[in-house]
C-alpha cells in the first residue's frame, strides 16, 4: 500500500470524523433504544469509532503478499463499532433479529458455530455488518454509513478481552501452548455456564402465592404484576426501566393493580400496536408507555417529557408517536 492510498485514506477518515462528532453516541442511543423497545434482556451496549493508528494498521494488514483491504474507506466496515452484551444466549437470536429488521445486513457471522464446527472451544459471538437505511430517523445523518455489531454472552465478553489483553501485551498472536490450553479449557466451562443460564432463563417464573391486589406498585413489584396481567404476551423489560416506569405510572395518577389492570385493557392494547405497527412485540416498559399516552394524551407528555435516560429527545418521539395515535382514530 502506498503512502499515498494512507494519506488519502487519513485525509477521509479526519474529515469524517470531524463532521460526526457524537456518531458514538448516537449509535449507542438508537440500539438502546431499539432493543429495549423489543423487549430483549441486555447487560449493556457499548459503541466506538476506531481509532486512527488502528485504522491505519488494519489496512495495511496483508494476507501473503495481497492486501486485506485494497480500498480501505470502502473494505474496512467497522470505522464504527458497537458491542451488545446479553446475559444468555437465549437473547441472542432475539437481539439478532431486531437488528436486522432495523438495519440492512451486509454480512452476518456466527463466530461460536465457526469454532464448533472446528471441533474446539473459543471465541464465542455473532458479528453483523449493517448498513443504515434511508427509511432510518435517528441515524438519517448516517444513512448509507457501514458498522459492526458483535453481539455475546456477558461471559463470552469476558473471556474474549481477557484473552485479548494477553495476546496484546506478549505482542503476537502466538501464545505459549499451557496458556493457550488455559483458555481452551476456560472457553469450555463458559459454554457450559451460559447453557445453565439459559436453562435458568427457561424455568424462571413468577412467584404465584402473591395476590397482586395486595401489592403496592414500586420498581420491585412491577414485574411479577406484570408478568400476571400480562402472561407472556410481551417480554420483560431491562430490570432498570422499571424504576422509570414507576416514575411514569405515579406522575399519570396510575397507583394501584386495578388502575393499572384497566390501563392494560384489551382493547387499548390493540389500539396502540395497530397505531405503532410495532416491528417486534415491544417490551412490558414500551406497551405501558404508549398506553399512557392513549390514555391521556398530551398531559402524559407534559408529565413525562422529561424524564428518562434520553429526556431531550423524549418530547419529540412522543409526539411523534401520539400523532400516530390520532391519525389512527381518524
């Protein structure tokens, strides 16, 4: 590769850079957003934009004597690059499938099947190479744009940047065989314990001696009432949200398990998802969010607008999604 193609290539990457800013941000927020509306259980999303030194390297790695990536701005797609940590393996698929109903897949890789069908333990996660679409909202600044998601086992996680610190500080991807055999063995036992957790995940059910009528509604009630009005009609939500959807019941007046039951009414449920078209059936926190803003409007703007992880954005999507809501009343 000539000095010329980097130059280039650093000239790009600077420029682009400059003129996105907060595109970590932003990334992170929108797959947050997504996969808490859908439901799925996640530990954490983290978002990066690589590094120039590391972009740099990348495209001047050669297999043999050709190129791995002979026009880098167009061949490296992980410029931006976001992890999704998920407590067991069960969400993957979910996780899997939000993201491609949101994005369009340039490549999809499932790096555990890879290491199975190679007859060994490893490095366990799935890799999507998506494309923001034009049909995009929050991203529209970014339509077009290519990036990496690698979505893992919070214990997948842990062993693949433990190992990754030790190849990075010997230097080499050559590792002495006893360490290598360490971490062979270490991947083993984490594919047993994430298939432990799945069968946990499986058998967890609510505690069916309560009576939820005698039940105050607080962060730490909510799921088990809802998982009784509910069933498993829709997904439970990240166990943080439900502090949130406290805040969101109270300031609406909604203090009791039969307001709340009313709330969940059959009807009204049908209302907002024809209304809201949802992609996926959405999380316990979403469903009663858009039920409160069926119910009151603009006042549950005014008393929830504010509030939340994103409250400067939160106005305009809900207004946006109550002019959903009339429009399909009319």
């Amino acid at each position: 590769m000539t000095d010329n193609t980097i130059s280039l290539l650093g000239t790009r990457y600077h420029e682009w850079v400059r003129a996105h800013p907060g595109a970590a941000e932003d990334f992170e927020g929108e797959i947050e957003d997504l996969l808490s509306d859908a439901g799925v259980t996640f530990d954490r999303v983290s978002a990066r934009v690589k590094s120039w030194p590391s972009l740099k390297a990348k495209a001047r790695r050669r297999t043999g004597k050709e190129l791995d990536y002979p026009n880098p701005w167009e061949d490296i797609h992980d410029l931006i690059g976001v992890r999704v940590n998920v407590f067991h393996s069960t969400e993957i698929p979910l996780a899997l499938e939000v993201l491609s109903e949101a994005f369009t897949v340039i490549r999809s890789v499932d790096k555990a099947a890879e290491t199975r069908v190679a007859g060994g333990f490893g490095y366990g996660s799935h890799h999507l190479v998506l494309e923001v679409p034009e049909s995009s909202t929050d991203l529209a600044h970014y339509v077009g744009q290519h990036f990496e998601v690698q979505v893992r086992t919070v214990l997948q996680h842990a062993w693949a940047e433990f190992e990754h610190d030790i190849r990075y500080k010997q230097g080499t991807d050559e590792l002495d065989p006893q360490v290598d055999r360490a971490f062979t063995l270490a991947a083993g036992l984490i594919e047993l314990a994430d298939q432990q957790f799945d069968q946990i995940a499986a058998l967890r059910a609510p505690d069916k001696g309560t009576n939820p009528i005698d039940v105050e509604l607080s962060a730490e009630t909510l799921p088990g009432i809802l998982a009784m009005l509910l069933a498993n009609r829709f997904p439970r939500s990240r166990s943080e949200h439900y502090r949130w959807l406290e805040e969101l019941l109270t300031n609406n007046g909604v203090t009791t398990v039969s307001e709340l039951a009313s709330l969940l009414s059959v009807k009204d449920i049908e209302t907002v998802s024809e209304a809201m078209r949802y992609r996926f059936p959405p999380g316990q926190v979403r469903l009663i969010d858009d039920l409160l803003l069926l119910r009151f409007g603009d006042q549950h703007i005014e008393r929830t607008g504010t509030t939340g992880n994103r409250a400067d954005q939160r106005p305009r999507r809900l207004r946006a999604r109550l002019k959903s809501i009339r429009s399909r009343g009319q």
